[in-house]
C-alpha cells in the first residue's frame, strides 16, 4: 500500500467515462450549457459507480476545489452522498484528502461535510421485507467499528484545516442526536461517537456532555420509577403465567433477564453503561486514578449538574452521574457535599434550588457506602449547626412559626438530617455505643423539633415517624408528643410546585424527593449496586425495643444530656478550610464550610 505523501502524487488509474474534464464541465455550465453536468451528476448518483470511477472524479474535484462555489452546492451535496465509507482503502483516502481541501478552500461546506460525517455515526440501515411488511434493522457487521475510526479520522482531518471547526459541529451534533425512540442501538452507537470527539476536540467535552446528559435526562424523567417497576411487574406476571416452559430458552439467553420491559428504560439502561464506562475511562490511566483528569472531569460534570441536573425534578437516575464519580474518591464526595452545601445555604438562590440541594445531601451521605461515617457526622454537624442558627435568628419575630413558603430551607435541611440519621444511625453508634451517643446528644434534635418552626409538621410522615421511635429508643429527644398535636391540627394552604394552591393537606407539602433511591436499570445497576447503601428492613416497632446496653452507656454524669443547653454560635459555621483542591490532595480533610456572615431567612 502506498505511504500517505505517495498517494496523494501518485496520478489515479485511468477509467472510461463522458462528458469531458471536470473543469469543462462546470465552465460549460456557467455559460448555460448543461448537459454534461447533468450527466455528471447521474454518473455520481449511479449505485453501481465503480472505485476507479470515484477516484478519478475525486481527483479532479480536488484539483478543481477553487471553482465548486456556492453555484455549484447541489453539485457538492450530490458527491457527500457518495457512498465512500465501505469502498476500498485508496477510495478512503482520496475522499478524506477531497474532504480537506474542500473545507479549507470553500468554508461554505464545512456544516454539510460535518452533517455527512455526523450521520455516518449511525450504521446504515438494511431493509428485510416479509409478507409485504418492511422490517429495518441495524447493519450490525464487522466493517462498523471500521467505518467509525474512518468517520472520527475525516472529523480530526477537518478540525486541522479549519480551526473554527468545533462551534459549528456542535449544533450538528444536536441536529443529528436520534430521538429516543430509535433503537437502543441507534442511540448507543450515537453516543459512543459522540463521547469519542472529547479525545481529540477537548475543548467541546462540556458542551457535549451537555448534550448527551439533556437528552438521557429527558429519557429519565419520560420513565418514570412506577411506570418501569409497573412494567417489570407485568412481564414477572406473564412469565410466571407461561410456566416452567421458558427456562430452557432462559439458560441458552442469560441476556434476556437483563432487559428492561419498559422500553425507555430499556434505552436508558444501555445508555447509562456508555456514560459510566467514559466517565472510568477519563479517570483512570493504566488501571490507576488520575487526579489531574478526575477533578477536571468533576468541574465539567458540576457545571452541568447545576444546569440541568439539580433543577430537574423526577429523574431517576441520569445523577448517579455525579454518585460513581465521587466513588472514585473521598476528596471528590466532599467536594459534591460541600457544591450543594453552599447553595443550600446561600440565600441568594433560588428557594426551590436550595431545596433541592438538600434533598442531594440527605440522600447522598445516606446511600453512598463510600463515605466514612466520620464524614457522616462532620456533615451532620454542619448541617444541625445551621439549623439551630437559624432558629436562633428567628427569635421569637413575625416570621417564628410553621410556614412552608417562608421557611422551605429550613424544613428541607431538617428532613435531610433526619434521613441521615435514620440511615447511618447504626454506624455512628458502632464500636464505641457511649461515644456515639454523646454525639448524637449534642445536636440537640430536642431543641429543632420543638421549635415554633415545627418541622415535625412539614416533613414526610414516613422520616418523621422513623426519626421518633430512633429518638425516643436512644433517649435523644422526644416527638411524640408534638406528633400528636400536628396529627389534630390541619396544614394551611401549600403551594404546589405543580402549580396553584392546593387546600387538601398534603404528606409530602415540600414536594420532597430523595435523587439516590434504589436504581433500578437492570444491567447498570450493576456499577451503582457495589456502591450503594441499601436499607436494612426495620420496622418502627423494632425501633421501641431499647437495649440495656444503651442504658449501661450513660453514665451518671450523663443523665442531665437534654437539660435544653443550645449550641454555641458565634455567627461563623465552619470546621476546617473545604477547598477542592486541599480536600482531593489530603482525604482525611472532611467537607469544609464557607464562613456565613448572615443567614436569610
């Protein structure tokens, strides 16, 4: 095979053809004459066009690139439909060469000639016809991943002529992007392609992760949990109803158990796998952790979590995202924890955003099996320390009762911390029961849910329930009594995030959801499940059974440890400086907190 430098000086073969040189052909044609244009554009749409054919007319495109001006488009648009992707190597190479001299000569043609390679990140379709139906299918041969290295080849040939190529390939990018109710192979390969640009063009990597987390967002949230746990329930159903009949056809297809009955969740599953494998593959070089690409990675996957991610409200798993990535470590979690700390506590957003926030926190510190519970309680430190600020900046003022639109924040902090306690209870008071237990009395949960504010009213019943039969198992503090009187007392109006007032009480007035519920896309589950703190079952009941060693745990100086004392607070909530790039160097340091000169209400 001739070297690169060799072909492009080598003349082509020589072939019969009509109509002339190139260049006769398209003077012959500004002066009126069209005949043999438009016999030269029937040789280039002709299916059966030989190699030879196509080499000799590419040569003499290229030679003559300064006269394909905007006159002759069609005549371009006709040779980029040229089928060139699975023709012989020499016809490869002279179309990537025409590829590059056409968008260095005419910059008019970069958006086509990009649209032409987008397209080619799709396998081509074949056609199977059966009782008169037409069944399309994926060209799934061994020429595909072939034709992609071709395609990302011509891509990186483009961006080397044409500097400005990346502002334009992005909104090719999205033109192009299949709807989600294209085949699942379809998509995968799509986004395969998509996520391979980063490689070479690093400047888009945002943008196009951007692109690819909108568009399986937008899978998440039209796949709602109950409709796939709805859908799996039928095929459990219809299977069972078939009987044992199917298990031989099981075995010969482990695969089939890992389908998802519901389609879009069947798409998002496998899309899910790409995304995860890219984001590991970024991460680490040679099987080991680059941190340098770890927290770049982290500040593009941030950015977007801010855009689209935390503002959604309904996704199901497109955030495990930014959970598999703090798995690769410590430093990263905290920095996530500390991200959504600050917003919660900044009164300069959104209420709505700063709910949300907390709802990640809560639900992160409780599931993520990969943060030490000395970062638990570090958390939970900082979290309480801010509640009992704000209470005390409630005084006893105009705004110190039960109000949802006033105090959202506030509540939604409260219900956070109550999870987490809920779930990592146990690991708190493992090991030293005494030691545990004074931590736990120092937060003063006595002191927050017997607050004017009373978030015992707010919160989901199921947390709040959970969270007093802990309390009152381990002497902590005492709800049922407050419990009781919400239980007589109706809420008031509660906006709707929905939209317009409701008058009906409501068991969830916050609108409160927990992103990092069990995830439930069968084969990508397997990435998360390893990470995952999945709830031990436990009953409320269980809860009221105390233990005589918690009793043994007390000591006699320690009988007076809900005498009311509040936390001392000096207007500054802090720990030890939280930067992200101190926290990724040392994993030992737990999640800082920013000064807070003044918390808004």
């Amino acid at each position: 095979m001739l070297s690169a430098d060799e072909f492009l000086r080598s003349p082509p073969r020589k072939t019969v053809r009509f109509g002339g040189t190139l260049e006769e052909i398209l003077l012959r044609y500004q002066k009126g004459d069209t005949t043999d244009f438009a016999l030269l554009q029937h040789q280039l749409l002709d299916p059966d066009i030989k190699d030879d054919q196509i080499i000799n007319w590419l040569h003499e495109f290229r030679s003559s690139v300064t006269l394909l001006t905007k006159d002759f488009e069609q005549l371009v648009r006709i040779l980029l439909k040229v089928p060139w992707l699975r023709r012989s190597q020499t016809v490869v190479e002279e179309y990537l060469a025409f590829l590059g001299n056409l968008v260095s000569a005419q910059t008019i043609y970069l958006r086509p000639c990009l649209a032409m390679i987008v397209l080619h990140f799709i396998p081509p379709r074949i056609t199977i016809r059966e009782n008169n139906v037409d069944i399309s299918d994926s060209d799934d041969d061994e020429n595909v991943p072939e034709g992609f290295n071709t395609c990302h080849r011509a891509l990186q040939t483009i961006v080397k002529y044409v500097p400005l190529t990346p502002q334009f390939l992005m909104p090719v990018l999205a033109e192009k992007f299949p709807f989600i109710n294209k085949s699942e192979s379809t998509l995968q390969f799509y986004v395969h392609n998509v996520l391979r640009i980063t490689g070479y063009i690093p400047v888009l990597r945002c943008d196009i992760l951007e692109l690819v987390i909108e568009r399986l967002l937008k899978m998440d949230v039209s796949a709602p949990r109950k409709d796939i746990e709805a859908a799996e329930e039928v095929e459990s159903v219809e299977n069972a109803e078939k009987g044992l009949f199917n298990l031989d056809e099981d075995e010969e297809n482990p695969d089939k158990n890992e389908t998802m009955a519901h389609p879009v969740a069947e798409r998002l599953d496998i899309l899910m796998i790409v995304l995860f494998s890219y984001v590991k593959e970024i991460c680490h070089v040679d099987g080991k952790l680059d941190v340098g690409n770890t927290k770049q990675l982290y500040r593009d996957l941030v950015a977007i979590f801010d855009k689209l991610i935390l503002p959604t409200h309904g996704s199901c798993h497109v955030q495990y995202i930014m959970f598999y990535l703090s798995s690769f470590k410590l430093g990263i979690a905290e920095a996530f924890v500390e991200h959504l700390w600050k917003k919660l506590q900044d009164p300069n957003t959104p209420a709505v955003i700063r709910q949300a926030a907390a709802n990640y926190i809560g639900s992160f510190l409780a599931r993520a099996k990969f943060i030490p519970v000395v970062t638990v309680k570090a958390c939970l430190d900082l979290l309480v320390n801010w509640l009992h600020l704000y209470i005390d900046n409630q005084g006893s003022g105009l705004k110190a009762f039960c109000d949802i639109a006033l105090h959202s924040s506030f509540y939604a902090a409260c219900q956070a911390v109550f999870y987490v306690v809920i779930f990592r209870h146990k690991q708190i008071l493992d090991g030293n029961l005494k030691k545990g237990l004074s931590f736990l009395q120092k937060l003063n949960f006595e002191r927050i849910v017997m607050s004017q504010l009373n978030p015992l009213k707010v919160c989901l019943p199921s947390i709040v329930n959970f969270f007093a039969a802990l309390t009152r198992k381990y002497q902590i503090a005492f709800c049922d009594t407050i419990i009781e009187r919400n239980r007589r007392q109706a809420l008031p109006v509660i906006r709707s995030s929905c939209g317009g007032d409701s008058i009906e009480a409501s068991t969830n007035p916050l609108d409160s959801f927990f992103p990092f519920d069990p995830y439930i896309l069968k084969r990508s589950k397997n990435i998360i499940n390893p990470l995952y703190q999945f709830w031990e079952e436990q009953s409320t009941e269980e809860l009221e059974k105390t233990t005589d060693a918690i009793n043994e745990s007390k000591g006699e100086d320690d009988d007076d440890f809900l005498n009311g004392e509040t936390p001392q607070n000096d207007g500054m909530i802090g720990m030890m400086p939280g930067s992200f790039d101190s926290s990724l160097q040392n994993t030992e340091i737990c999640v800082g907190s920013p000064p807070v000169a003044s918390m808004l209400l």
